[in-house]
C-alpha cells in the first residue's frame, strides 16, 4: 500500500473491526512519521480500538531510514510490526521487548523457513496476483506447503478482495487475510481521485506483472505505467533493487499499483461500507 494507506485510512479501519496498516515510508519524512503514529493512536484510544493498527518497515539493506523508524516504532508501540523486503531478524529484539509481534513478508517455501529460523511470530503468505510486490505461487498449493512444517499464526495475502475470498483463505488453512486492494478506492486513503477512478475501470487483464519499476516483481495497472511512459521493452527489462529513494515520490506518482482482485472494486466507497460489505458476503457461506 506505498502510497495508499496513511492514518485516515488506518484509522478508519480499525474503527471498522479490522487491523489497518501502512508502510511506514508513507510518511515522506521522520517528523511526518511521528505525527501520523501520534494522530493514529490517539484517535484509535479516544475509539477504544487501542493497538488496532499495524506498521511495514522496509528492512532491505538499502534503505536508509530503518533504525530511525525502529526508534518510533519502540515509542509507539503498534500490536504487529510487519517486515517486508528482508530477514524479520533486525527489528525482532526491540519489539518483542515491548511485546509486539513481528510478522514476515514471503513469497517462497525457503523464505518461510528462514524468517521461523529469524524467530518470526507470524507469516504473511504474498500470493500469484497480489497488489504492488507480489508472488510467484498459487494461494491453494503455497498454504498446503507452509502449512505442512508451520502450525503458528498465518495471513494470506494475493487477490482477496471479498467476503468469499476471505472465507477461502480460512478454508485453505490460513488464520487471517491480507487484503490491500479493495481498500485503494477507498475514501480514506491517500490515492487521488484520477487512481480512484483508473481502479473502478480498471480489470483484471489490465494488471501487468513487471520489475521495471522496482526490480522486485510487482503488478500495476497498465494504464497508469501506459502515463508514465513505460513501453513495451522497459516492462521486460528488469530494475536494480534499490529502496534508498522511496521519500523521492516523483517516480510513482503516475504509477499505481493494483491485484488481480481489483474486480471487485466498483465504486468509491468508505473503508466502514467496505467492511460491512465483507462481512456479510463472509458470512453467508
């Protein structure tokens, strides 16, 4: 959710009865950081929702605000402390010190194994077809191989985008689901109205898995990479992976990402419409 989620939206959320979170690269700069994280729990206290939040640090070796983002996270104290992009070993000490709980990013079976070795408390499974950063793996085959040598708490993520989605994930044998897209046109978050809009249009054939524009793969829609001025032969050759430049927003303002689940947003929406919608669709099945 680069980009997407701020504390509107995560607030918003957890008002709603569901964890919201936000890359903490959200926030263009450490001082911006901390307002968010103060008007987050604030807000949420004043709503008795306190610790319903959740916050991505990047821990890539190339990005360079992580100790000073650490240092707020160990302030602020959110429930879960998600890691994305690396070993959830470097945050894991000081979080567990206050009693949070780190949960890891993976796209592979190997991965898995590491971040349980690092001392992960919890999995994220990043599926085929998840938004932004995606996975290689089918939803179905990559729970049944994790499940068999990891009974602790799981998450899947990768074009879960309703009701019924989330009642496959559980089915599957996951405890939790991770969805992003379904929120982007949401009224809460930071997207403009132009990406609103491109999402509601949008479907799933307009999703393009590429590491151009990051070196990682990840799936954007094509319109918006059509805008930025992405061809052909630049969505086929792979990126240098370097997150030593995410405060510089230029590069993404015209490029959006998006899930295979993006079907199932048709309309803007409040993030509490969205949540009720999924409850009911969870709940007749």
């Amino acid at each position: 959710m680069f980009l997407i989620s701020g504390p509107e939206l995560v607030t918003a959320a957890g008002k709603a009865g569901v964890i919201g979170a936000f890359p903490a690269p959200n926030a263009r700069t450490i001082e911006d950081l901390q307002q968010w994280l103060v008007r987050i729990t604030t807000d949420l206290d004043a709503a008795g929702r306190s610790g319903q939040w959740a916050i991505n640090l990047i821990v890539h070796p190339t990005y360079e605000r992580f100790d000073a983002e650490l240092d707020l996270v160990c302030q602020y104290r959110p429930r879960i402390v998600i890691t994305a992009l690396g070993s959830p070993r470097r945050p894991l000490e000081r979080v567990h010190a206050y009693g949070g709980l780190v949960f890891s990013d993976i796209v592979t079976p190997d991965q898995a194994r590491k971040a349980i070795d690092a001392g992960a408390d919890g999995l994220i499974l990043v599926s085929s077809g998840a938004g932004g950063h995606t996975g290689q793996y089918s939803a179905f085959a990559f729970v049944e191989e994790v499940r068999a040598f990891w009974d602790g708490p799981l998450i899947l993520g990768g074009a879960i985008g309703s009701g019924r989605s989330i009642r496959a994930a559980v089915t599957l044998g996951a405890d939790f689901a991770y969805m992003g897209t379904r929120f982007i046109a949401a009224r809460e978050s930071l997207v403009s109205d132009d990406n609103r809009a491109m999402l509601v249009r949008a479907e799933m054939r307009d999703i393009v898995t590429t590491s151009a524009v990051t070196g990682i793969s990840a799936n954007w829609m094509r319109e918006s990479l059509t805008a930025a001025g992405f061809k052909a032969e630049m969505l086929a050759t792979a990126k240098k992976i370097d997150f030593s430049n995410l405060q510089d927003t230029k590069a993404w303002k015209n490029i959006w990402g998006a899930g295979h689940g993006i079907g199932h947003t048709r309309s803007v929406e409040t993030t509490q419409q969205i949540v009720d919608t999924l409850a009911r669709e969870y709940a007749v099945l």
